[in-house]
C-alpha cells in the first residue's frame, strides 16, 4: 500500500516538475528574440487592488503584445498599438496593490479606445516603453506624464 502512495507522489512530483519546466521553456522562448519586460496588466481599475495579472510583455513593431505568466500558450493575450495608446499618468502602487505585482514597479494608467488599462512595469522597462511610444510617427495624440 506504501508502495503505491510514494508511486503517485512521484508521479505527482514528476508532473508539477515538467509544468513548471514548460512554463520556463515558454517564457525562454518568448524572450529569446529581445525586447520584452516583466509587466502586469489591469483592464479594469479596482480600489481593492485586485486584478492584477502577472505577464510578460514584447515589443511586435508598432504594438506592444502582452502575455499571461501561468500560460502555455504562444499568442498574446492582449495586443496594444502604439498609436491608439495614451499614457495618462503614471503612479506607485498602492499598499494593496503591491502584493499582487512584481517588486519595485510603477503603474501606467493608459487609455486605449476610450478604455482605461493600467500596466505595472519597472522603472527601466517604463523609460523604454515612454521613448517607444515618442518614436511613432509624427502627428499621432500623446498625453505626456
């Protein structure tokens, strides 16, 4: 009877081993050609602080492609163009809010169609992400912060 129960509990172990390997070799896969960052997304604010998805996020030429953590999928979740998004403001997290978010980023709160998302990135990743938005072509709307 023993035998059995230390044969699931390996099986077990084996299983969570080779999806925490999978969810390594995607997130490898993603950013093997460069120009990603650690980013959590919010579609919609919340003044409990809840919502906040893990992800991480890939520069695709004029737009911005955002993946889930906890995935194992290889297309984005979520797909933002560079010239229909407007930064609004910038902010630290609030006291609820950093629990559920990466260490030591800043919320962006932007607007994308009349809707209002919020992405959390690091103070480096939020620099690039400021001068890729500058570098759309002239005439688009901008909202400095």
């Amino acid at each position: 009877m023993i035998e059995i129960i230390l044969d699931i509990a390996g099986l077990t172990l084996a299983l969570v081993l080779v999806c925490l390997a999978g969810l390594a070799f995607r997130r490898r896969l993603l950013q093997r050609g460069g120009g990603t960052f650690d980013s959590s997304l919010r579609l919609r604010k919340q003044d409990n602080g809840k919502g906040w998805s893990l992800g991480i996020a890939r520069y695709a030429g004029d737009s911005v492609e955002w993946f889930p953590v906890f995935s194992y999928g290889f297309r984005p979740r979520r797909t933002f163009s560079r010239n229909d998004l407007i930064v609004q403001a910038r902010r630290d997290p609030a006291a609820n809010e950093a629990l559920g978010l990466y260490a030591d980023h800043v919320v962006v709160e932007c607007e994308q169609a009349g809707r209002t998302i919020e992405l959390a990135m690091a103070e480096d990743a939020l620099t690039g992400f400021l001068v890729w938005l500058e570098a759309a072509p002239p005439g688009r709307r901008h909202a400095p912060l």
